[in-house]
C-alpha cells in the first residue's frame, strides 16, 4: 500500500486517511476489495430492495476513500447525481481550500452512516484546523440497481442547503458588533436566537458599519438575501459597530422564554415606534419562524376580525353577540373549543374574551361584509399582506386573501387561508393598542433610507373597544390565568390553531402591556394560554 494512506475496518468502522497526493482512490479502493470499479449497466442483473449491510459499508468505504484522496470524480460516481456531487467535492478542495482530509467512518445504522470530517483549511500561506462530524446514506440506484450514495450537499457539511457551497477567501461581508438600543454588545453567544440574524445584518449592513473583512472559511447560500454563515476565520477582520431597536433586557427575557416549549418564537415591539425589541425562536430546524413563519394564526386573528366588525357597524363592544354550540356557514359547521357554555346573551365584548368561534361566524354573515371585507382591513388598517415590510431583514408580512364559501367563515377566526407569524401578531396588537400602524423595524431606518411601509391605522373609537375587549380578555377572559399580575394597562388575546394532519392545535397568545406588545407560537403546544401564553407573559414583565 502506498505511503500517506491507511484503511482499516475494525468491527465494522471505516477508517480513511490520507496525507498527501498520489494515486486515485479508484486504485487504492481496488486493491482492498478487487473490485475493478463501479458496476456498468448490463454487466450484472439489476438488483432492487434496500442496501444490504454489506452494500451499505462497501459503497461507503469507496466514496470516503475517494473523496478523501481528493479524487472527487470518483467519488462522486458513487453517488446517485454524479453531477452535483462532483462539483461540491471539487469546491470542498479548489473553493473551500480544505487539505488533509481525514474521514472516519462510524458503525452504520442501516443505511446511515455517521462520518466524522477533520481536515485543514490552507490559504495564502495562512491555515487552520477545521474538524465536524456529517452522515450519508446508501440507497440503491433507481435504473442500475447498484447501492450508491444519496447525494445531497449536506453530505459534504450539514449546514450546506441545495446549491450552497463552501468558500475561503475575504469574508463575504465585515464582521458586526451589533449593539442594542443602549448600546449593550448583543453576541450569538449570550443571545443564541440572534446568531442567523446577526448574520444576514453583518451581509447586508457590515460595509456601512465601517468594518473590514477578514479572512474566513464560510457557507454561501444560493439564495443572495440569505446572507452567509462563517464557519471558522482564519484572519479577523475589524468589525463596524451596527446599533439595532431591540433591548438587551427583552432579548434576554425572550430567549429564555421560549426555552420553555420546544418548535416555539416569539417577538416583541415597542408600540409607540414599531421597534422590535425582542426576537427568540427554539426550533430544531433553527428557521426564524418567528419573522418568517407562514401558518394559521387561530384566535389571536380575532383581533383584526373584531376591528372590521366594528369599522363596518356590525356590532360594538357592548353589543349583542350570541355564542351558540355551533354555528353553520356555507353548509359547514363550526365548533367552538370543548367545554365552552353556550350563551345566547353574550356581548361582543364577552364573547372576544371568552375567544367563542361561532358568534364571529354568525356575525360575518351580516349585510356589509363582503368575502373581502377582512382583506381590506388587514391591509388597508393593520398594513399586513402587501408584501412591503422592510424590517432590516427578511420577514413575512402576512396573508389575509378574499376568500369566498366557508373559507371566509374560517379566515375570521384564524384558520382557513390566514398565514401569519408572531412579527405580524406582535404589530396587530400594537395597532390594536395605539391606532396606528407602525412598520416593524429592527435595525433604523436611517441606516439606509429604506421606504417603510404604510396604513391608515384605526380610529379612536375601534381603538377604544378593541382595548376595552383586550384588556378584559386578560383580567376574566381567557387570557387571566397567564397575564396576573401584570398590571392594570395590559390586553391579551389566546389563539389555538388547528393544522391538518397534526393532533395538537398551534398554541398562540398576544398581548400587550405598557408601551410593549408581544406575540408567541409554539407548534402543536395545544391551547393559547397553556404554552404560548407563558412566553408572553414572561417578556411583557420583562419590558
């Protein structure tokens, strides 16, 4: 065997190493196993059924020993796209300037094999250690029948997504030392749910803040807008300091709110001014649901559904509201949740705090309100839905579309086509509270002179019952148990949105109290108030 390469098979562990150039692993795989390369079409029976164990440690010693010998052709022959694979291994050395490669395979299970990465990133006369652990997995190929590889780019780094690659060089963007809106140093490290966020800021604001880049192995996406990830910095560079709206205090509360439930996000703004003062997700997917998140808001909706009863005279705070068990809409009927008395006499004001579905499905039947009723006001009163917010990075602005048949029934009370995140909630309930609408903002928009998007807000009147509703809401409706204690100046709103397919509703909760507003979801977390609710009450107390 050649000098610079060892293989061993222990109990079933793979082991490649490699320390220099020379020879193909196509040569060295064929000399350990005697096979003299991959299977052609027509030269054996096409055989089908999942990898055999065998199969699976066979395929998976080929392709780490080529790829780790830098033959990234043969590697990728291995693989079921022999295309992508070999431009992502050919970047791995040529873009990602990763040398020494050694990859220790791990007891399979099943077809999954668990493989740990530890290389060295050389560029200009400058390197660095860089070790990670990754996974593939063996299926068989559709057409040849042969077990190969799943390629995916995750193989090669698991934080790469289809068409990312990984590059050395000068930093994407300068380094950020973000600050707070005192001034308070905010570092990934201390406020874990502003790592990806950070990120896109130092991407798009890092030459405006006055930093240098530095050199530095990074992730770049596809997708432009999605910023970059540094995965290790051979050089640092100087870094430009960025002063965001949010509150190291809120920040602090947010991020261990949401420790609480997991698949959960929250946000909370500073009503006065639209600033965001908080963000916090805790997802394992770590995707910032909570400005970006598309899914029925269930209940918490309510609240722009109440303000278009009211702005078209249908009904008022202390008008009549009757809950029934069930009301039907178009041929289909609705439920209210289980357990709740029904009440003939109830106000609107009652029937908002007790968050009963079928009096706003009585209601929208009323002369007036039209299939595009809510769309109008969610747009023209809340701002939601035209797709204009300019937050400082990426957001979701919500969708409220006209909707005909039961669908419009369903819009009112959160489910049906509705799509929101706790960003759009969390300025629903500012609107709510104050009259106008305010474009949430997280980093000024002095900093680039961005168009900020605009509503005509509500009138005095709707803002006084929509609070007068709020607030009672959180003193006796469902709302009471999470927001005690919190003061008199304070509103709520529970929400709980059923998903199809999924056996626990979304928990949703709004709230407000003083001059901040706040907005949770966690996923499959069952009743507003049970999961969502804590969260916000939590950083309501901390604002």
């Amino acid at each position: 065997m050649r000098k610079g390469v060892k293989i061993a098979l222990v109990g079933g562990v793979f082991t490649a190493m490699v320390g220099g150039a020379g020879y193909g692993a196509y040569n060295l795989v064929s000399g350990v196993t005697g096979n003299s390369g991959p299977s052609r079409p027509g030269t054996s029976e096409v055989r089908s059924g999942p990898p055999s164990a065998a199969e699976v440690r066979e395929t998976s010693r080929k392709f780490l020993a080529a790829w780790a010998d830098g033959d990234a052709r043969q590697a990728a022959a291995y693989t079921d796209n022999a295309e992508a694979a070999g431009r992502a291994l050919t970047g791995f050395r040529e873009d990602a300037h990763l040398t020494k490669v050694k990859l220790t395979a791990q007891q399979a299970s099943g077809a999954r094999v668990p493989f740990a990465v530890s290389t060295t990133v050389s560029y200009k006369g400058r390197s660095k250690p860089f070790s990670y652990d990754s996974q593939l997995t063996v299926v068989r190929g559709r057409t040849t029948g042969r077990p190969l590889v799943d390629w995916s780019e995750a193989v090669v780094h698991p934080s790469l997504e289809r068409g990312d690659t990984l590059v050395t060089g000068e930093g994407a963007a300068p380094p950020i030392r973000a600050v707070d809106r005192a001034g308070a140093v905010l570092r990934p490290k201390d406020y874990p749910s502003l790592g990806p966020i950070l990120d896109t800021l130092r991407e798009k604001y890092g030459e405006s803040a006055g930093g240098t880049p530095g050199v530095e192995l990074y992730v770049r996406h596809e997708d432009e807008d999605a910023g970059s990830r540094t995965l290790l910095t051979l050089t640092a560079g100087k870094p430009g300091t960025l002063r965001t709206t949010l509150s190291a205090g809120v920040q602090k509360a947010a991020e261990r709110a949401v420790l609480r439930s997991g698949e959960s996000s929250v946000v909370a703004v500073k009503p006065s001014t639209g600033e965001v003062l908080g963000v916090a997700n805790n997802r394992e997917d770590a995707f910032n649901a909570a400005f970006l998140g598309k899914v029925a808001p269930g209940s918490t909706m309510k609240i722009v559904s109440a303000a278009m009863l009211i702005d078209k005279g249908v009904t008022k705070a202390t008008g009549s509201a009757p809950c029934p068990d069930t009301a039907v809409w178009q041929s289909q009927t609705f439920h209210n949740l289980k357990g709740m008395a029904p009440n003939e006499a109830a106000s609107f004001s009652e029937s908002f705090a007790r968050s009963c579905n079928t009096a706003f499905v009585k209601l929208i039947d009323e002369d007036g309100v039209t299939d595009a009723s809510l769309t109008e006001e969610a747009q023209d009163n809340f701002g939601l839905g035209k797709g204009d917010w300019k937050v400082g990075v990426p957001s979701a602005d919500g969708s409220v579309p006209p909707s005909g048949g039961p669908e419009r029934a369903a819009n009112a009370i959160g489910q049906g086509q509705v799509e929101m995140n706790p960003l759009n909630m969390a300025s629903v309930t500012a609107t709510a509270m104050t009259g106008a609408f305010r474009q949430p903002v997280l980093v000024p928009r002095s900093l680039d002179d961005r168009e900020l998007a605009t509503a005509r807000g509500l009138s005095p009147s709707t803002v006084r019952q929509l609070r007068q509703m709020m607030n009672r809401t959180a003193v006796s409706g469902t709302g009471a148990r999470v927001m005690a204690g919190l003061g008199p100046d304070m509103g709520a709103k529970t929400g709980s949105a059923e998903v199809d397919g999924q056996e626990k509703s979304d928990s949703w909760f709004t709230g407000y109290r003083g001059d901040v507003a706040a907005a949770a979801m966690v996923q499959r977390g069952g009743h507003g108030g049970d999961t969502a609710g804590p969260i916000v009450a939590a950083v309501l107390a901390a604002g």
